[in-house]
C-alpha cells in the first residue's frame, strides 16, 4: 500500500504536496483514500497489481500509486486505461527509462494515442491546439505520467533529474492522431497492430519545432519541397539527432501537408524513407558547425541521422494552415531512446460515476 500522509485540510495537504517535491511545481488534487480507490475501481484492476519499475529511483508502480498519479493531474476515470497503458509503455526496457529521466537533455515522454481509446478514454485531442492549452485529457493523461515518473521513479530537477533546461513539455505531453481525416492509415495498423487496437505510443521527445511551408498545387515538385523543410527542423547540425545519430523522432503534419504527400502518391513508408534519406550531415560539416562531435579530422563521410525510416514517426494531428511540427530526441541510452508500444487494455476498465475530484 502507498504511504499515507495526513493532513488538517486541503489546503494544508497540498502545500505538504508541494514541500515534499511531490507536485510538478502546479497545484494537484489531493489524492485522499476515496479518490484514489475509485480511480483504481475505474482500472478493473486490483490496488496492489504491479505494473513493474520506474527509475532512476526503481520504485514499484503498483495500480494504486499510479491511481495516486491520475488522482493529483486531475483525471477522470475515464482515462485510466490510458495512464496506465503510459506507464506500461516507459517501463519497457526499449524506453530507456532510468537514463531518459536522468540525462541533461531536454526530453520528454511524448504519449501518442491511437484506436478506440481516443474517443472512449477522452476524448483526446487531435485537432487544432492539441498540443493545448485548454484539452482536458491530453493535459491530464500527460500530467498523470509526469507524476508517477516524479513520485514513482524518482525524476526530481537537479537531484536525479538532471535536464539542463527542461521543456514545458515535460509538465504534459500527449495528442492523439486524427484517425478520422487523415489520408494515412493511422499509425498503429502501419505498425502492424489492428485498427480496433487501442494502442499507446511513448517518445522521448524535444519540444515541438514548427516547421512552415505553404504548398502550390500547380508544382509537381510540392512534395519534395514540403519534405526537405520537414527533415531540415527533424536533424539540422543542431539537433542531437545530426550529431548523435541512431535514435528516433515524431513528425506530426497538418492535414494540408498530409494532403500534399497524399497527392503525391506517398504512403507513410514512402514519407519515412524519403526523410531518412534527407536527413544526413557529412563530417565536414560537423567540423566547421560543432567540430567535438566531427570524429576523425582525415576521413569525410556522410552519417544518417537515423539508423532507417522507422525510427522517424509520421502521424496527422492539427489544425489547418502553413505549420507541422517535428520533434527532434535525444538519441541515448541502451536502446538509443526508441519509442514504445502498448495495447490499451480497457476490457478490464469499470466505469465510475461522477468526477475524481469529488
């Protein structure tokens, strides 16, 4: 069982809260017994089910710590199949956990949902200002993963979260794709899993880079345009990925720059391969733009920002307009910060009345 902490009030619990480094600096719920017991009841799962463990702190995410998690960022029970497919997906070794909390880079958990849990766990945006503010599930699913990573794994700034700047990014990160419009088959069947999944997948992500391009119809040459700026924000010489190479990134077009692609003939494979192509930088240039990361002085060769195409997510969310966004990563640790994978499993989710913040 989570430890219990008491307090006179709210108000006094949740300045507790914040004095024991157990916020996110924001102000939470309090996650009282009753709270939390009914976000567990949501889960269909038992309070003691383990999930595995979070570092760099090694905590046992149980259910209900992570129910605790979910209480604090102000989620509705509906969206704890998808929390906790989110833990699911940062525990898997592939997500490098321990080393993504504690590296000085600027990275965060980017949590995009595909399938049915879009609509039944949310709803969770996928349309305009989906990265927020103002959508209430992607801030608080985010948010509910940020905290289990703080209370469960032991990420806390300049102790053993060791970013040396952040980003706001690390407060909440999650979108869903916009299944509905897009002319790509969504993400997850590309992935080989079926379109009545309900599929999570977690990123170690930058910020989000706004990529600009306004299109032309009339040039059949649009498409190699629009993808020459994409794979320029995804690894220019400033980016990890140039430098480092070998890890992965998100790129979320919107649906007109999904359009031009679609037009052109091109499926998502088709957009991977042709941005893993574009995104090289040779040793000369790294020698003139960052030359601690050129190697050897005498040989000039041309590196590949990513080991193949499919380390480079494509997906279509967003409004309409001149902008994408591309999220350059950080490319380290043991499994070079690839993204995970998890079945939502809501056949176990029961559902609960009334808020969780009651």
């Amino acid at each position: 069982m989570s430890e219990m902490l008491t307090a006179n009030d709210e108000a006094a619990a949740l300045e507790q809260l914040h004095a024991s480094g157990c916020t996110d600096g924001l102000p939470v719920i309090i996650p009282t017994a009753e709270r939390v017991s009914r976000m567990v009841l949501a889960s269909g799962q038992d309070a003691d089910m383990v999930l595995g463990t979070m570092g760099p702190a090694h905590g046992i995410a149980t259910m209900e710590k992570v129910a605790v998690a979910a209480v604090m960022a102000g989620c509705l029970p509906d969206y704890m199949p998808v929390v906790v497919a989110a833990v699911k997906a940062v525990i898997e070794p592939v997500f490098d956990l321990t080393e993504m909390q504690a590296t000085t880079h600027c990275t965060a958990p980017l949590i995009i949902v595909n399938g049915p849990a879009r609509r039944n766990c949310g709803p969770i945006c996928s349309s305009y200002g989906l990265l927020g503010p103002g959508h209430r599930a992607n801030a608080s699913i985010g948010r509910a993963l940020r905290l289990a990573m703080i209370n469960i794994g032991g990420g806390r700034p300049g102790e053993s979260d060791m970013a040396l700047h952040g980003h706001p990014g690390k407060f909440t990160y999650c979108i869903a794709e916009d299944e509905e419009n897009s002319p790509l088959p969504p993400m997850h069947v590309d992935m080989g899993y079926s379109e009545d999944d309900s599929v999570v997948t977690v990123i170690g992500a930058e910020a989000p880079h706004s990529v600009i391009y306004s299109g032309n119809a009339d040039d059949p040459n649009d498409h190699e345009y629009l993808l020459n700026v994409l794979a320029i924000g995804l690894a220019n010489a400033a980016t990890n990925n140039a430098v480092l190479t070998s890890g992965s990134a998100t790129v979320v077009l919107n649906p007109d720059h999904a359009a031009i692609l679609h037009k052109a003939g091109m499926t998502r494979a088709d957009i991977q391969q042709a941005l893993h192509e574009r995104c090289t930088i040779t040793t000369s240039e790294l020698r003139t733009l960052v030359p601690g990361f050129a190697g050897n002085p005498d040989k000039d060769t041309t590196r590949h920002a990513f080991t193949g195409p499919g380390q480079i997510l494509v997906l279509m969310a967003g409004g309409s307009g001149l902008y994408s966004m591309v999220m350059p990563s950080w490319c380290a640790g043991t499994h070079k910060n690839s993204p995970s994978s998890v079945l939502v499993e809501s056949e176990f989710f029961c559902e609960v009345p009334g808020l969780a913040g009651n």
